[in-house]
C-alpha cells in the first residue's frame, strides 16, 4: 500500500515539473509587452539592408594646356632721339579781339567773339609756378621719363588769375594732337577748371589745321609747336601782347622728336651719325615711312629733315615718285602711331606721345 501511494506521489510531480516546463516561453505576468517582443539574444538579428555599391569616381579630364600667351607690346621702338634737329617747342598765343578773322575760303568774316579774359586767365595759369610744375611732372611716375621739359628761359606769370564769370566761363583751346594725345591736357587742365571755374573745350588736331581754326575765329587761343607759322600767325594780326609779357609767343617747354621703327632697324638708321643721314639712308632704301601729311608742327619737321634733293614739301605732287614707300596719312600723331606698327614702318613722332603710346600697348 505504501509503495503504491510513493508510485502516485512520483508521477503527480513529474506532471508538476512537465507542467512547468511547457509554461516557460510566457511571458510572467509582471512582464512588459515589449519586453516579450523583443527577440532573445540568441536569435539571429536580420542582416541589414546594403548599400548600393557606389561606381568609381572618373578622374576629372585635364584641361587641354593653354598655349602661352604672347608678351604684349609694341614693336615699334625709339632708334634716334634728342639731336640738336629734333628740339620741339610748345608755344601759347592768345588770339586778338581784333583779329582779321576770315572764313575757309578766305572771306572776311564780321562779328567774331573771343574770351580774351578767359584766354588770359589759362595763359597765366599756365605759366604760374603751379601750371608749370604739372607739365614738368607730367607723366615721370608712370612713364619713368619726363614727357615735357621747361625752357630754362620760359615766361612765368606771378600775378593774380581771375576767376571765371558767366561771360568769361567758356574757353576754346585750339592745339595739336601732341599735348592731347599725350595725356598732358587731361592731366592738368582739370585742375585749372575745379580752381577757377573755368570750362576749356578742347579741340585738337595738327598746329596747321589748329592755327587755321584761330584765324576763322574758332578759338581763344593756340597751344602749338611749329615756329615758322606761328611767326607767321603773329605777323597775320592773328595774335596780340598780353599785359605782363614781352612778346606774342610764349614759349614755355619743349621735347624731342623721336625717330622709330620696326626693332630690327632694316634700314640700320640707328648707327646712322645724326637724324639727318638717317632719312637719307630710309629714302636710299626706300623703306617704308609714314608721313603725319597734315601740316602739323611734327609734319613740318619731318619735311625739313629729307634730303633737300628729293623735293619732298606739303604738296603732294612732290612725292608722287615715291608712294612705294613714302605714306601721307593725313592725320593725327596717335593714328600715324597705329599704323607705323601694322606696317613695320619708320615714323618720327614727338616723345609724348610715343611712349604713351608704348605703354598703353599700342593702343590709341
């Protein structure tokens, strides 16, 4: 009886402990619900998702090389310089009131209005310590040289410049291309208006062509470099003394001609002894020169540095023999400039405007 009741007493336990065992995945009752969804750690965690397999970056594609630039410049250069035939003096000369002015034809032309006030108060600004000092430092700090020199013998003015009035504001410049070209008008002139009050219209073009526009009464007064006719300007009754000065001219500074050309010199003109030889041995040669042909004060010059043999003179049936090489451009010293360049010709031209030329690479 015994044994059978240990027998009952060993299988109620056994079912206990099956009981307990079946029961065991639940989750106990204190138990979160996301405690029992999470997976145990044993379990194999889901592998996850891969990244697309990124392509290969290209090497970027060279830059096909660039070609090196040329040097900028001009070859056009300066073989002959400062000869005592190359001196260029600038002289003022105010326009008389009075003047026997006349038209293009050469008829007399009534009722002529000139701003003698206007054309005085320039004149002596000019010539004051301050006017003078402007075109002597004109150009030395950008173009390393002096573009003007002042005659050691020039007029000064020390007096009192009068300001400008509604009657006296505007005043007409007549001058060469030379001043103009050059930059110096454009450097100084502004400092004169802002001070007096003044209004300087410009009008530029070769001392013939600028004379010519005084005698038709077109301006105040010149700024020209050609001796010879402003003499004769004078001699006109085109110009008068003005109160202070000694004469008509004013002369007040000057630089050189230069004579240029292609770098290589085919003519050889710069072991030539002076700028005379030198245009014989271009006309010898026949190389290319081109000629300002206006009657400015630079073409003037040029007509009295040829041979006296050739007959070359304003005329232009005087060098009909020789357009194979002799170019009449008739025109301004920067244009002339431009095309010395394009056609590797020799050319004489006043220092100022040349290495503005030169520095500004050719361009005018």
């Amino acid at each position: 009886m015994k044994k059978a009741v240990s027998i009952i007493l060993a299988l109620v336990l056994c079912l206990a402990l099956f009981a307990g065992c079946g029961n065991s995945a639940k989750p106990a009752d204190n138990a979160s619900p996301s405690d029992a969804s999470k997976p145990a750690e044993s379990e194999t965690q889901p592998e996850p998702a891969k990244e697309p397999e990124k392509e290969p970056e290209k090497e970027p594609e060279k830059e096909p090389e660039k070609e090196p630039e040329q040097e900028q410049g001009v070859n056009t250069v300066i073989l002959m310089e400062q000869d005592d035939s190359m001196i260029n003096t600038y002289t003022m000369l105010a326009v008389d009131p009075e003047a026997p002015f006349v038209d293009e034809n050469g008829n007399s032309v009534e009722g002529v209005a000139i701003n003698s006030e206007g054309a005085k108060a320039l004149i002596c600004w000019m010539l004051s310590e301050e006017g003078l000092k402007l075109c002597a430092d004109y150009g030395v700090a950008e173009y390393g040289d002096h573009l003007f020199y002042l005659k050691d013998d020039a007029p000064k003015y020390e007096g009192e410049i009068a300001a400008a009035t509604p009657e006296t504001q505007t005043i007409r410049l007549s001058t060469t291309t030379s001043v103009n070209d050059s930059g110096l008008l454009g450097a100084v002139l502004p400092v004169f208006e802002k001070e007096y009050g003044y209004k300087v219209e410009v009008q530029s073009a070769g001392t013939g062509k600028a004379i010519a526009a005084a005698k038709y009464g077109n301006a105040d007064m010149i700024l020209v470099h050609a001796k010879a006719k402003e003499e004769e300007f004078v001699e006109a009754g085109y110009s008068y003394v003005l109160d202070g000065f000694e004469a008509e001219r004013l002369s007040f500074m000057y630089n050189f001609f230069v004579l240029c050309g292609p770098s290589d010199d085919p003519a050889g003109v710069k072991s030539c002894a002076n700028v005379l030889d030198a245009f014989k041995t271009i006309a010898d040669g026949k190389y290319t020169f081109i000629s300002r042909g206006d009657g400015s004060g630079t073409h003037t010059k040029e007509l009295a540095l040829w041979p006296k043999d050739l007959g070359i003179t304003e005329d232009a049936a005087s060098f009909a023999a020789y357009t194979d090489w002799y170019v009449s451009a008739n025109t301004g010293m920067g244009a002339c400039l431009v095309m010395a360049e394009e056609m590797g010709a020799y050319i004489l031209t006043d220092k100022a405007t040349f290495l503005t030329f030169q520095t500004n690479n050719g361009v005018m």
